[in-house]
C-alpha cells in the first residue's frame, strides 16, 4: 500500500531468507573478508575474458544462494538481476544456464535495491512466493567500458572510486513458505536527481543527492526518524559521496553522521588498498549486504535498517556529449522480528 | 662537463614540460587523452612560430622526447620537405620526419597484444 | 522534514570544491619533474651514443624514439607502465613513452575482442587524437608557411 508520496508500505512483509556472496581479491584483502562467502584467486577466473569472468562470478553466486537456502532452481519463480555493463550481458549469460524465469534490470549502482524492491513487491502482490535478486559487478569489465584501458599509465583524482569485483544475491520468500524473521516492511524507490555535477571522477558527489532525496523522503512517508533505524546504510557513495551527503543533511539541522554507513567505504582499507574514495558497482552493496550486513541481522547485533543503494545514470556517450551525471536512489527498510 | 650540461638541458627541460602538464591535469581535469593531444598541437604550433627550436637547441632530448616533440618533428620535417619538393611537401613533409616513431608504436603495439595480458594494479 | 534539496546547482558545486579532497598537486609536480626528467636523460643518452657511432641528426632521433617507444611497449606488456603512471602522473604520459603506452595499452586489452575488430580498431584509441590533431595542424601550418614564404 503506497503512503505518502514514494514509499510502499508491505503488509505482508516478504522475508529475506538467505543471500550470497562472491567477490575478488583486492576486496579479499579488505577489511570484510572473512564475512564473504566465496571469491576468486584471480581476476579471469580462469575465462579468456572479464566480461565472462564476471558472468561466471554471478552464476556461481546464485548458485551457491539455492545451495545455502536448501532449493533447487524450481523452487525460484522468477531472477532479477543488472549489472553495469551495456545491454546488462554480465546477468544475461550468467543466467543462461538457468531453467528460470529472468527479468533483467539496469539501475547503474542502484540494481541490487531495485531487485529487492521488485522482488518484495511481486512477492507482495501474492503472484509468486520465492524470487531471487542479484546484482554484479567487475573492476576490469568496467574500467575498460567507462574509463581507460587497465594498462594505461594514469592518476586517480582523489574523488574516484574503484569498481568493486563481487557478486551478490537474495532470496526473497513469501513468509509461508520460509521465513527467518528478517523482512522488508517498505520500499522507496528513488526519483532521479541531478545537480549538474559532470566529473565522471566524482560519482560520489553526483549520487548523494539522489541518496538525501529518497532518504528524506522515506522518512516523511513512513513518520519516522533518523532514530527509529539502526544504520542507514548507502550503497557506493564513498569517502567524498558520504561527506556530501552528511553535508546536505547537515543544511536540514540533521546528524546523520552516526547513523550512516556505506558500503563503498567498508569493503576496503582505505590507507593501504590505494582507491581513493572507495568502492563503486552493483556489486558492491549486493555483496556488502549479503555477507557483512545480513550476517549482522541474523546475529542479531542489528534490527532496522534502511538499505539505500545509489546509482549513477550516465554512460560514456551522455558523458562525451556534456551532460551532467544524474543521480538515483532506491531504499529497502529491512527490519528484523524482535 | 660539456656530457653533464647536455643531461641536465635534457633533464630540466624534460622535466619542466610534464611539470606543465602536471599542473594541468591537477588543475584542469583534463584527461590523458586530451593532454596528448593538446600537447602535439602546441608543439606543431609553437614550432611554426620560431619558439620551439631554440628550446629543442638548449634541451636536446628534454625537449623532442615529450610529445610536444613529436609535433616539433612533424612541422620541422613538413618545412624540410616544403623546401626541397615545393607544394606537396605540405603532405609528406611530417608524417615522413615521424614514420619511424608511428610504425614503430604500431609494430611494438601488436606484438605487445600478442603476448601480454592485462591485470590490475 | 524538508523532502526537497534547498541547494542551487552552483551551491552544490561549491561545497563539492569545498569538501574534495585535492589533488596532491606538489608531490605530483615532484614525481613528473623527476620521471619525465629521467625519461629524456635517458633519451639524451641514447642519441648520444648514435652521434659517436658517427650517424646523422635525423637518424639519431629517430632511433632515439624508436627505442623509447620499444621501452614504453614493453614496461606496459609487463603490466609495468601502469604502476609508475600512478605515481608519476604526467611525467610518465606525456615522454614518447607515453605516446607508446597508450598505443600498447588498449591493443592488449582489446585482444579479446579479435585480432581485427578488437586489437586493430582500437587500438589508437587513446591515442588517435595525437595523430588526427597531429597531421592536421602540421598541414594547416605547412600551407601557411608555404604562402609566407612561397606565394607572397
């Protein structure tokens, strides 16, 4: 049921029931590595190519998330699955191989929110009872489609972040039929948002409105506050991103600065893994969430959260024809049964 | 002595051309690609204006290696070439002066594809 | 709470300067001085050596330029050129080592897509711009030099 002006209240609640991870080594040497599920030595994964490299990474994710969740691929009624490369080819030859219906998604670094927001939401509606949402990214197939080639000689502008090499999944399951007592209770999907910000090296800046917009606005709906959560969590905004965003809220009279972690700056070491702002992808909240987060719900350690990823909507073509950098973010409110 | 000014011309010279770009890239946020470019064209230009060549005499290979260099070379070779065939050295003069450098970076490139493979830093 | 973002554009932009981190323009000038410095000393020696084997000027600088551009060639195939560009910024794009790079760099990297499609077209990808503005201001140039001192 839609209350106030962008959020879905869900009454029926879908569960998250279980979520895998896989990601690189570089992120294998960050700080959350031991939360991760699985990764790969090398960055071909013994393919000839990072494109299928990163459709391979995928595939063995979602088939490790039936695994750990005790189904077969029969049981999953519907993938959504995005990742950043054109014509989402990472998803589409990942899920290939699967007997299961697949609806693909591009929302840039917003992908793994808007998986979950469809999912909840078909699994709302009663239509289906278990759909998997999945997101990927990976460093290499995306610095050679939005940046420079990967032996090219260059600086990083302190405001760029690295595209994160992971995968991530979710279950999402109708209560009846499996239920851990973890669920979305909302969702608010984001508007687009662009204050002209054009520095392809600072996607952080271009996201974090979009991010305040939803967030504020998910509040306002829902008659909560900053309080009511554990963490609001963002998906890439990164080093700088955060401090904007905190910096807009700041302009409102609110602190979010203790509330507000993000993903892009968790998952590596930001003195010794050389990236700059830190993470970007879809990959990046999709495996941050699926290993480090939920491992904190189901410990119980954490209760409510606000699960924003942000996107960047450009692509080098708009890019090269001036335009500026518009932003998107989606939420999810993931609250556990206490 | 004459052995150590020639490196410390080249050295300095070399050194304060990428300093410029440096300082345009930290600056400016201009991508490699169009620093290279930019680089060329002011090297072409600032050749037909007289001003490159006494700095190409007092830095030697501090100022042909940078690639304002190379744009020095294709004006220099299109002015050679201008004075021995008339009109159409216009055409041949530069790419003539550069052909070593260009088939070499071309060669070298596809002999690098065939056995390199790229991974991340 | 207030749902809209009371910021103007230029607002945005000017807390986004504020805010950034910057560059570390002096230790980036430093490593450029230094790498683009050695890289044309290195040359210099190169063209030295040619001069006392006796060769001419033209010749010189062409092996000169060969060499260094085999040297860029073979520092980016092993996966090398790119971890001194990160430090030495400038100092490492703009020598003709450079210019090497950026050839060698997307034709490796575009094998996958095929030896005619992949490494062929691409590769003068990043470095394509050097010789389109290259040959066209030389001609531009060529034909007024040519009125001046030809025509007029």
């Amino acid at each position: 049921m839609k209350i106030g002006k962008q959020t879905i209240k869900l009454e029926n609640s879908p569960c998250i029931f279980a979520t895998s991870s896989i990601v690189g080594p570089k992120e294998m040497q960050g700080p959350l590595a031991q939360y991760f599920d699985a990764n790969i030595k090398d960055v071909f994964f013994d393919e000839k190519t990072f494109e299928k490299a990163e459709s391979k990474m995928l595939e063995s994710c979602i088939n490790n998330l039936l695994v750990k969740a005790g189904i077969t691929q029969q049981d999953v009624d519907v993938i959504f699955s995005g990742d950043l490369l054109n014509q989402c080819i990472s998803s589409c030859f990942a899920i290939r191989s699967f007997d299961v219906p697949f609806l693909g998604l591009y929302g840039a670094c917003s992908t793994f929110c808007e998986g979950l927001i469809l999912s909840s939401l078909l699994i709302e509606s009663k239509a289906v009872k278990q759909v998997v949402a999945s997101a990927s990214s990976h460093f290499c197939s995306a610095e050679r489609q939005f940046r420079m080639p990967l032996e090219h000689g260059n600086q990083k502008s302190p405001t760029a972040q690295a595209t994160v090499t992971a995968s991530g999944a979710a279950l999402v399951t109708d209560k009846s039929v499996a239920d851990n007592g973890i669920h979305i209770t909302h969702v608010t999907p984001g508007k687009i948002i662009d204050l002209g910000v054009k520095d392809m090296s600072n996607m952080g800046a271009a996201m974090a409105p979009a991010a305040f917009s939803t967030i504020s606005n998910h509040l306002t709906d829902t008659g909560r506050t900053i309080d009511y959560y554990d963490y609001i969590i963002t998906g890439d905004l990164g080093i700088h991103g955060s401090d904007m965003l905190n910096e807009l809220f700041k302009n409102e009279g609110i602190d979010i600065s203790q509330k507000h972690k993000d993903c892009g700056v968790l998952i590596y070491d930001e003195e010794n893994q050389d990236v700059n702002s830190g993470g970007s992808g879809c990959g990046c909240i999709a495996s941050v969430f699926s290993s480090f987060w939920f491992n904190e719900l189901k410990a119980k350690n954490v209760n409510r959260i606000l699960l924003i990823a942000t996107g960047a909507l450009m692509s080098p073509i708009s890019s090269s024809q001036g335009e500026s950098i518009p932003g998107i973010a989606h939420a999810v409110a993931i609250e556990r049964e206490v | 002595m004459d052995m150590l000014l020639n490196y410390g011309s080249a050295f300095l010279t070399g050194g304060i051309i990428c300093v410029i770009g440096q300082i345009l890239i930290d600056k400016t946020k201009l991508t490699p690609a169009r620093i290279l470019t930019l680089f060329v064209t002011l090297g072409v230009i600032l050749t037909f204006l007289g001003i490159y060549e006494p700095i190409a005499e007092f830095g030697k290979c501090g100022a042909t290696v940078p690639i304002s260099g190379f744009g020095y070379s294709l004006f220099k070779g299109t002015v050679k070439a201008i004075e021995e065939k008339g009109f159409i050295g216009i055409f041949t003069g530069g790419v003539t002066a550069t052909a070593g450098g260009i088939a070499a970076a071309v060669v070298f490139g596809f002999l690098a594809s065939l056995f390199a493979k790229p991974t991340i830093k | 709470m207030n749902t809209n973002l009371n910021i103007s554009n230029s607002e945005y932009d000017d807390l986004i300067s504020k805010k950034a981190q910057k560059s570390p323009i002096l230790k980036n000038i430093c490593f450029a001085f230094l790498v683009g410095g050695l890289i044309c000393v290195l040359g210099q020696f190169i063209y030295n050596q040619m001069e006392n084997l006796g060769l001419d000027k033209e010749t010189c600088s062409t092996i000169t330029s060969i060499s260094l551009i085999f040297l860029g060639a073979f520092l980016t195939s092993i996966n090398l050129y790119s971890r001194i560009g990160r430090f030495a910024g400038a100092g490492s794009t703009i020598p003709i080592t450079g210019f090497s790079n950026s050839i060698v760099a997307p034709a490796i990297e575009f094998k996958s897509e095929g030896y005619v499609l992949g490494i062929g077209a691409n590769m003068f990808k990043v470095a394509g711009p050097v010789i389109v503005y290259g040959i066209t201001s030389t001609v531009i140039l060529g034909l007024v030099y040519y009125l001046i001192h030809y025509v007029f």
